[in-house]
C-alpha cells in the first residue's frame, strides 16, 4: 500500500480538532482539497473515518482505531525529518521527554537549561506523568525518552540506569526527623500516613516493603498531586513516603523535616524504544541527562543519591553498547 506522508498529518489535525475548515487554516491548505485528502484515506482503507455533523465532525470507531495505528508512525517520520536535517548541520526539530513528578523538581530545570543552550534550534516538549504512565508513552512512541523507576516493566523499551536514592519518611517540621539519622520501617506501621492511590510504583515500593515486613499500613489520605501531599504534610495531618529528589528543597527550607527509611531505595532509569531508532536529538538529550545527573550528584546538589551507570537492559535484559 502506498501511503502519502501528508495523509497522516491531515488526518490527524482533523482527528484533532473534528472540524474540517478549522483543520483546513491550521495547515494552510485550502477545505476542499483537505476533504479530498481525507476522502481519499477513506476510500485507501475502505472505510468512513469521520461522519459529518453540522458544527464538525466526528471520528468513527474505525477512525480512532486509525489514529492509534498511525501516531507511533508520525512520530518515526518527524524524527526521521529531523535526523536528516541534523546530519547536514546544527540540530533542529523537536525531542519530547516524559518525567514524573519526583524527579522533576530537582532534574528538570537543570536538564531544559542545559538542552536549550547547547541545542537552541531543537525544540523539547515535557510531559508530566507518573513514572507508568509515562513508560505507555515511550512504548507508544508518543514520547522520545522517559525517565522512569526501575519497579516499572521495560518490555519493548531499553533502559539505562541513572542514580539509587534512599526513599525518605516525610513529617512536619518539627517531627523530629533527621536526613542523618535512618527511621525503622515498623515505624510506619505507627504513623497516619498520606500516599498514592495503587497501582502508582512509589504506593507499590511501601506496599511491598510493608507486607514483607508483616506490617499493615495506617492510610489516612490518598492523593496523587506531589504538591498536595507535602501540603497537608506541612499542615501535620500524616506523614508521607517520597524519593529523597522530590523534597530536598523543601527541607532545607526548613518546611518538611525527612529520615531516610530503612534501607528502602528507588532507582531511576531513562527509557526509550528498543524497536526502533533514536533520533539524534533524543540522543542529544540523553547524553545531557546524564550529564546533568552526574554534575548534582557530584556537586552535592543531590547529596542522598549514587551515580548508576550499567549496560543497557533491553527488554529485561542487559547488553553492552548505549544510545
């Protein structure tokens, strides 16, 4: 089947904004050669993709079965695009970097800053999600690379380590807690604690741990909003578990005290595609990643942290060589 690239672009600006002459300006063609267009993708798979209405249209179940097909295959052609123009000269395009919330409050200025002024033609888009949701979206394709936890399936991705940090018991102020002194995983068991809602990976760290110790846990609050439960924690309503990365600062403010706990640690990882190619500005990005985790760890800006450098694991295996 031969397949116009242009097809796919049309296809998707109408998908996303279900309105024919809307489509039409945002790519600057006219509206009867943009139905034509899509007239046509209809009649290649033998089936109506939209149905019109007054105000617009609307997707079929075939259509949005189609968009999900050719999302990964957009992705792979921009970058694609993007490689060529990069092997003649400076780098340009665009990279999307996935990061979840913990991580995002100490590496994700410093990883933008140093992008943007090695690379100022290349564009980086940032998703925030959950460390989960965030592996779908490189596995989908719809993001370049992901920086994710390690408790997370890799299948279909490659990943590389990037630093182990303890996970810390957070209290009020003045709870008491020290980042010098370890707190004894059965003190959970104890202490009204506010966490995330299950399947979320950092619930599942203190699940595990706690029914390996026989422990169950005292829940007083669910939420999935990191701002939100250092709030209420600051307010003294419960106690909360966080990877070290996520309130550093807010602790040396003096707004959280924290205590390692136990020997509990996370390992965070940046994720990409094993099943197809990496673009030279995802590769770019990787590289100043990893820089930037290094120059924290190393200037003491991430002080509870170790350096992780291994073999790529692919698929749940390790292999010599990296992007």
């Amino acid at each position: 089947m031969t397949f116009d690239i242009r097809k796919i672009e049309y296809f998707l600006e109408v998908m996303e904004r279900c309105n024919i002459s809307s489509a039409a300006e945002a790519l600057r063609v006219s509206q009867p050669t943009l139905s034509r267009q899509i007239h046509d993708l209809e009649q290649q798979f033998n089936a109506t993709l939209f149905v019109r209405h007054g105000r617009g249209v609307i997707p079929t179940e075939a259509g949005r079965r189609l968009r999900e097909g050719l999302r990964g295959l957009d992705q792979q052609f921009r970058a694609l695009r993007d490689d060529v123009a990069a092997a003649a000269g400076e780098p340009s395009g665009g990279v999307a970097l996935g990061i979840p919330p913990s991580p995002r409050m100490l590496l994700g200025v410093s990883i933008v800053r140093s992008f943007c002024t090695a690379y100022p033609k290349v564009a980086i888009r940032l998703c925030e999600q959950t460390s989960g949701d965030i592996r779908d979206l490189v596995a989908r394709g719809e993001v370049d690379l992901g920086i994710i936890n390690s408790n997370e399936p890799i299948q279909g991705l490659t990943s590389q380590r990037l630093a182990t940090e303890p996970m810390l018991l957070v209290g009020p102020p003045d709870s008491g807690l020290s980042l010098d002194m370890a707190t004894p995983i059965e003190r959970l068991a104890d202490l009204p604690l506010i966490l995330t809602t299950r399947p979320n990976s950092l619930r599942r760290i203190v699940d595990s741990e706690m029914q390996h110790q026989k422990l169950r846990p005292r829940i007083r609050v669910e939420a999935n909003t990191l701002p939100l439960m250092t709030d209420l924690v600051k307010q003294g309503l419960g106690y909360t578990v966080l990877p070290s990365c996520s309130v550093l600062s807010l602790v040396k403010a003096g707004q959280l005290s924290a205590s390692p706990l136990g020997a509990l640690q996370i390992t965070w990882t940046i994720a990409y595609p094993s099943n197809r190619g990496v673009s030279v500005a995802a590769q770019l990005l990787l590289k100043i990643i990893q820089r930037t985790v290094d120059a924290l760890i190393e200037n003491g800006e991430w002080p509870l942290a170790q350096l992780e450098r291994d073999c790529a694991e692919v698929d749940g295996r390790y292999e010599e060589g990296a992007v």
